[in-house]
C-alpha cells in the first residue's frame, strides 16, 4: 500500500480571507522592487519615491497606503523643450 500526502484542503481560500497586514511582507517588498538584497531594495523603493521606513534588522518596511498613494499620484509630464520659441529667437 502506498502512502499518499494529504492534500491542503482549502490552503488557498484561507490565505485569500486572511486579514491584510498595514505592512507588505517580505516577498512582496522583494516582488515590487525586483530584488533580495535590503540595501538595494531600500534604493530602489527611495528611486521610486515610495515611503518606507528600515526596521532595526535593516528591512525595509512599506506601508500599504503608500503604494495606493503611489499608483494614485499622476505621472509627472516630461520637460521638453519649446522648439517654437526657440526658433522664434
């Protein structure tokens, strides 16, 4: 008779109706700045201009409403020059 696993019976309903922590976790600090390493991913994340604050361990902490406020700040236009009234000069 062969042993089977038992299958996680509803694992991934569970994780959906888990309460949502004011804090990313880890993998998703990693996922948004595409990167491991802490001291890259505190770069990449004041780069972006997103918020966050290091814990005492050197990780970096990122709210959730900082990355709402993030996607919800339009994009600035580029500066480009006005050609017109150069060649008006």
């Amino acid at each position: 008779m062969s042993k089977t696993r038992p299958e996680k019976v509803g694992f991934e309903d569970a994780e959906s109706h888990r309460e949502m922590s004011t804090w990313l976790t880890p993998s998703e600090v990693a996922e948004l700045t595409e990167c491991s390493r802490r001291s890259t991913q505190c770069a990449r994340l004041a780069k972006m201009g997103i918020s966050f604050r290091e814990n005492f361990a050197g990780r970096p902490l990122v709210e959730r409403s900082a990355i709402v406020r993030h996607r919800e700040r339009p994009e600035r236009a580029r500066d480009l020059p006005n050609w017109n009234a150069m060649d008006a000069a």
